[in-house]
C-alpha cells in the first residue's frame, strides 16, 4: 500500500517542509521499525522524545518525518510540523489505510477493570455466530482468527488502523475493542464512531499520566461521544462513577446494569463450587432471564451481563447469547485455575486495589473454613505508587498469608517498590521475596493441600520489564517450572 503525501494531510497541519508529492508506503512512531518511504513520526513521550531519533528515521529511508518542533535545516527530508501530534497520527493513519469510516460495527468497553473479560466474552459470543471479528485487548490482538502479541491494552493510532485493514481486507465486520485511558488521551481511537460503549467501573489506577481521579474519569467519558447517532452506551449502576456516566451523558441512549440499575436490574448472583458454575438472574421491563458462567466472581458476573445485553441491545439473539457464555473460554491470564498437588493456585491479573480486592473477596466466598490464602503479589515500577500501601493492606487484611514480590520492575529499584508496599502495614502476616520466581517456589512450598495460593498481577503478560530489558517471565509457566521441582506437578 502506499499513497502520495498530499493524500494524507488533514487541515490541522502548521507548516509542510518539502514537497507534498512524495510517496508514502507505511507508518511508524519507532525509527527502528521505518523502511524505505515510511512516514515517521517523531512523538514526544514521557519515556522518550521521538525527535531525537529524526536522523535515525531519515536514515532507515523516512520520506516524511511528522513532528510538534519547528523545522530545522539539517532535516533534509520532507517535514510536517503539526499542532498536535496524536490526532494527525489517527487523521493521516485512516485517511493512508482507508478506514476514515470502515464498514465495521465497532464496540468499545472502557474503566478500569473488566475491560479484557467484557470484550472476550462478547468476541466470543460473536465468533459463536460465525462472524468474522477484529479484537484488540490487553490480552493480544486477534484479526479473523490470527492471534498476534501486544504491548499495549490499545495500540498507537498508525497500528490501530492497520489492524482495522487487515480485518476489513479478510471480510471481518464487528471489531470489539478495550479502550484504555492512554487511548483517549493521547488519541489513538480518535475519529473512530462506536455502535456500542460499555463502562465497567472506576478505581485507584494510573495516576501517573492523571492528575486526579476526576481526570481519569473525565478521560473516560469521552468514549460516550464518540458514539454514533444510532449508538448505545451500557455502564454499571453499582459503581460510583458509572452512576454518574448517566448523569454527564444525557446526550446519548444509557442502559445501566447492576442490582442498583433501573434498566437492566440484577436479581440475584450464586455459585455453585461443586459444579464451578455461576448463575445470574436479572430483569428487564418486568421479565427475568438468566444464564451461568463457568466462573466465579461478582465481577465476572457483571462482566458478563454486560456483554450480553450490549449484543442483545445491537440485535444478538438473547437465548443464543446465553447458551454462548454457559460455555465461554477462559481469559488468558484471568481467574485461571490449577489444582497443584492438592493446592488450589489461580494466576490472576488483578494489579489494581479494586482488582485484588475482587479477586481475594471471590475467594474467601467459595474456600472451605480450614482453608488459607496465601497472596503472591508486587506492584511495578516506574508507574502510580500510590496504590503501593493501598494493595498491600489490601492483601494483608483479607489474606492469611501474603508474599510480597516484584511485578515488571522498569528502573526503579525492586526492594525500594517493595518497602513502599509494606512500609505502613501494622499486620506481619508478610514476608518479602524480591524475584517472583523464588516467590512462587516460597508459595508452594507452604501451602497446604486444600489452600489457595494468589499468583495475582500479571495474568497473562509474557514478560517482565527490567530496565532495558524485556525478560520472558509467564506466571502459569513459572508455576508449572517450580511446582515440577517440588514433585508436585509432572509435565505431561
């Protein structure tokens, strides 16, 4: 694929540098990833400034560089200087891959936990009905049935709309995707038009690029107006702030679900720990339905309403949606769960105070009395340490045991993010353990047959970040390595 540069350039551009004539055969915001008549863009972030890699770029065979910084003469090849930087990514990235308005249903859950679970289970549901699907989540990216990695919950715009055209090229038509506060800040779903919105909830997370909560959920909303005329927004009436998304989006059709909801109202939620089974009973305009899941959790329940009712809403068959989720697959990464020489493990993403709350709480729900939980759990670096102390009385409060780690570390120092968890702890039910894999050997090494041991933070995340480094390290492979070694599991 490739276009003329004059092709690509919408009205916000400050200055053009050079002739608009050029060819453009791809896009990238890496310099390491730029081939012969790339446009580069040369984004200042808070890790690093894209500018100082213009040369680099150049170099690689950039034909056009795009930048916020005025223009100097030793860049000797086509420059862009535009006002903001994120939206001319998103404006030129659909106009270069013909996606300014695909031909996509497009659905978009946004909050800060239950995005991954909402937007598998409706791909799931989907797929179940034999159409063809983009989805785009924390857990990777998957285009037809293609599974492919990533590194973030929502790619960068010119990556967004790439996928966008390789769907559309093998005839998907619904896109589900999570749609992360970076992505609404910094623009990368920018000019997209949602059939459907969903809000899960909002808690203590990524402070780091917010200045307040209020920021973060301000950030959130803008989801809801990128809705399209015919669109419809789902958010939970049980939380704190998804009661208030009914409030600040009167502009656009709401349905809130939850036992507190006037549209989609819970009845009733139970497990059954024999069968592993979770039934949920609600109501709609004075009629009951119900369906179960194979999992536990309150959360998982409303997770999973929330899909469902978002497809009924865009004309799913209810009944087929139903017995869809009575057999949905597991999430990577999410509530998976191992029975290990009589100890019950489950490797969970929860890496937020609400998610680690949720998470030990389903527990303590379905354990027998003589059962302990011990919590295997860190927080990483170079991100919001004030949910540090937070998670830690968290796990210590409502755990028998908890084991303090490292998560991706970056560059901080490890033992310096673990102190900054425990330091305010009155409990000592605590041990530290700076590397996680001798944290997981530490956990089964004192668990007893019949307990349960939390493995939470990671889930499904396939490497851990040191520094510079980008070091393979799987929860679920660590544990299967650690337990072999204490005879407590044989690879099959």
């Amino acid at each position: 694929m490739k276009k003329h540069l004059f092709e690509l350039l919408p009205a916000s551009v400050k200055q053009v540098h050079g002739k608009t004539d050029v060819w453009v055969t791809g896009l990238s915001s890496d310099s390491r990833q730029i081939t012969t008549d790339n446009m580069f863009f040369a984004v200042k972030g808070g890790q690093t400034d894209g500018n100082k890699f213009i040369q680099a770029a150049i170099k690689n065979g950039a034909s056009v560089v795009v930048s916020e910084e005025p223009w100097e003469k030793e860049c000797d090849t086509v420059y862009v200087q535009v006002t903001d930087i994120y939206q001319f990514m998103a404006e030129s990235s659909a106009r270069f891959y013909d996606t300014v308005d695909p031909a996509l249903t497009i659905i978009g859950v946004t909050g800060t936990n239950g995005k991954t679970t909402t937007a598998h289970f409706m791909n799931e549901i989907i797929k179940s009905c034999s159409i063809k699907t983009i989805f785009i989540g924390t857990t990777g990216i998957e285009i037809c049935g293609r599974v492919l990695h990533t590194d973030y919950t929502t790619p960068p715009a010119h990556e967004l709309h790439r996928i966008l055209r390789q769907g559309l090229d093998l005839q998907a038509s619904y896109v589900v995707m999570e749609v992360s506060s970076h992505a609404l800040k910094y623009k990368r779903v920018w000019g997209l038009k949602f059939d459907a919105a969903i809000f899960t909830n909002l808690t203590h997370e990524h402070l780091e690029i917010h200045p307040s909560m209020d920021d973060y959920f301000q950030t959130k909303l803008k989801l809801f107006s990128m809705l399209k005329e015919s669109g419809v927004g789902l958010t939970n009436a049980d939380d704190h702030y998804g009661k208030q998304v009914l409030t600040e989006c009167r502009s656009v059709k709401l349905l809130d679900f939850g036992f507190a909801a006037d549209k989609i109202k819970v009845v009733q939620l139970s497990y059954d720990e024999a069968a592993r089974v979770q039934s949920i009973v609600y109501e709609i305009g004075g009629i009951q339905y119900g369906f179960t899941i194979p999992m536990i959790g309150a959360y998982n329940a409303y997770n999973a309403l929330a899909a469902a009712e978002t497809l009924a809403a865009l004309k799913f068959d209810r009944q087929e949606i139903h017995n869809a989720l009575k057999m949905i697959p597991p999430v990577a990464g999410r509530l998976e769960r191992y029975d290990i020489g009589g100890t019950n493990v489950i490797i969970d993403f929860a890496h937020t105070p609400d998610g680690l709350d949720k998470l030990i709480k389903a527990v303590r729900e379905i354990r027998k009395n003589s059962a302990r939980i011990i919590t295997i759990f860190g927080c990483p670096g170079s991100r919001d340490i004030s949910k540090r102390p937070l998670m830690g009385k968290i796990a210590v409060d409502l755990s028998d045991c908890v084991i303090v780690t490292t998560d991706d570390i970056h560059f901080e120092s490890p033992d310096k993010i673990i102190m900054d968890i425990v330091k305010d702890l009155p409990k000592t039910n605590f041990e530290k353990v700076t590397d996680r894999r001798e944290a997981i050997a530490r956990g089964l090494q004192i668990a007893k047959k019949g307990d349960f041991l939390l493995i939470a933070g990671r889930g499904h995340e396939k490497y851990q970040y040191v520094k510079d480094l980008k070091i393979p390290f799987l929860d679920k492979d660590v544990l299967f390595e650690e337990a072999e070694k204490a005879g407590l599991w044989t690879k099959k």
